[in-house]
C-alpha cells in the first residue's frame, strides 16, 4: 500500500469529519505532500498538530524541506486571526496549501462571522484551502453532515468516517467513496 494523495488543485476543501477519526492526521498529510512537491504549508488551529504524529507523516522529509512549514495559533478574534493569515499566505513565496485545523465550535451552527471570514479568506486565494471541522449527525443516507456547507463558499465537500473501531477509513469525495487505512506514516490507499 501506499500513502493516498490528495488533488491540491487550488481548490477550497470543506472537511467534516467524525470525532477522532483522523482529520488533523489527514491534514499533516496533506501538508507534506504539498512540501514534498516544492510548496509552503500554512497551519493555522487552535493547537498545533500532535508533535509525535506530525514526525512520523513526515519521516523521510529533509529538515530544510520541514521548515516550509508554518503554523499560526487561532485564537480570538477570528477575522483578525485570518486577515493575519491571508497576509502571511501573500507575502510567503510558493504558500501551496493553507489548512485551517478546528476553526469553529465542534458542534451546532457555524458562527456567521466564522463564516464571513472563511468566505473572505477563501475568495482571495489561489492555493489550495482545507477546511478541518467536526461534522455533524445526517438525517439521510449519508454518512456526515458537512456543517455550514451552505453558507460556507468551498469548491468541494469531503467526509471522513470511521465505520468500526480499526483502522479503516472511508473518505468521501463528492459521491466516490474511498477506502484509506490509517498507520503511523498517515493515509495509505
């Protein structure tokens, strides 16, 4: 198996996930890739990534490659916190990916000046944006409700549910679903 590689097209990702199953690993991920293909991650969350898990999806990078990653604490006033990153995303050369890592409450309706703010973020951007948020219960046959995927501006909305209690993942991409397995180097297909 091999580790899954994501598009990063540019586009802004919505992704809601079950609790614990793996959003932030799916992110670090996805920043390593855009590293390992010449590009500059920005992070910004609450809390930084687990520093165990962070070394182990980014075995085999080049310290110097590493240090085109940059995290940010959100915290406070989010529209400060994300005006700050947009300009930090436009004065580094090569930002590739921008993740914003638990940028809302874990639960109930996404705070409409959370909203405004990503939406800001998101229409001035020409990286690839992820969005990481707990998603919320379905009422229908989908596994995940993506919260605020109505007012939120993303080109595409990915779920990521954890069907039993081992390592098998199930990441939604539009209606294709596919079938990841969570190790200590990340997402492999």
């Amino acid at each position: 198996m091999k580790l899954w590689q994501a598009p990063l097209d540019g586009s802004s990702i919505h992704l809601a996930v079950e609790g614990s199953c793996g959003g932030t690993t799916l992110g670090v991920q996805l920043a390593r890739q855009a590293i390992s293909d010449g590009g500059r991650v920005l992070w910004a969350a609450p809390e930084l990534p687990d520093g165990v898990r962070f070394s182990q999806i980014f075995t085999g990078i080049e310290l110097t490659a590493s240090s085109r990653f940059h995290a940010m604490n959100l915290v406070g006033n989010v529209d400060k916190a994300l005006e700050s990153l947009l300009h930090n995303a436009k004065m580094l050369p090569g930002v590739s990916l921008v993740v914003l890592d638990d940028y809302c409450p874990p639960n109930g309706k996404i705070p409409s000046d959370v909203v405004k703010a990503v939406n800001n973020l998101i229409s001035q951007t020409d990286w690839t944006t992820l969005l990481i948020s707990k998603g919320g219960e379905s009422m229908d046959s989908t596994p995940l409700v993506a919260r605020g995927k109505s007012k939120l501006n993303t080109d595409k909305i990915w779920l990521l549910t954890r069907p039993n209690a081992d390592s098998k993942r199930i990441l939604w991409i539009d209606e294709e679903s596919i079938e990841l397995r969570l190790v200590e180097e990340g997402f492999q297909s």
